[in-house]
C-alpha cells in the first residue's frame, strides 16, 4: 500500500460553518442597521429629543461602533481562518 502526501488545495482547509456563520452575521447587521440608525435619531432629534447633552453625542455614536463592529469582527475571524 502506498502512502501518498495529498497537497491541500487552498479552499479544502477552510471551515464551510464558520463562512455561513459570518455570512449570517453580516446579514443580519445589515438589515439591523437601519432600525438601530432610525431608534438613534428619533431618540436624540426632533421637537422634544428624549435624550440631550452629552448623552445624546454618545448616543448618536452608536451607529458608528456597530458599523466597526460590523467590519472588524468578519475581518479578524477572516484573517484567523485563512493564516491556519
């Protein structure tokens, strides 16, 4: 019986669940954001804002973070799966 080293093309080593689970997190963040960046802004403008001063800057940040948040979270777990 021969033993034969087998080369591992570039995609066989890559984990199918781990892609499906990022495609899913980022399509669920996308479809989040509009409700996330639409609560923010009725809660932070308008006639009588509920929330004001420093609070309401920090409040309209939260869009921000979940945008990062949606890019270096795929980034970082990308680069893991394709330096292994």
């Amino acid at each position: 019986m021969r033993w034969q080293i087998r080369k591992l093309r570039r995609a066989e080593g890559f984990n199918v669940g781990l892609l499906i689970g990022l495609f899913i997190f980022i399509l669920v963040g996308i479809v989040l954001l509009p409700v996330i960046t639409s609560e923010v802004s009725s809660l932070t403008s308008g006639t009588s804002p509920a929330v004001t001063g420093t609070n309401a800057t920090l409040l309209n940040l939260v869009p921000l973070f979940y945008i990062l948040i949606l890019v270096i979270v795929p980034a970082v777990l990308a680069y893991k799966m394709y330096r292994e």
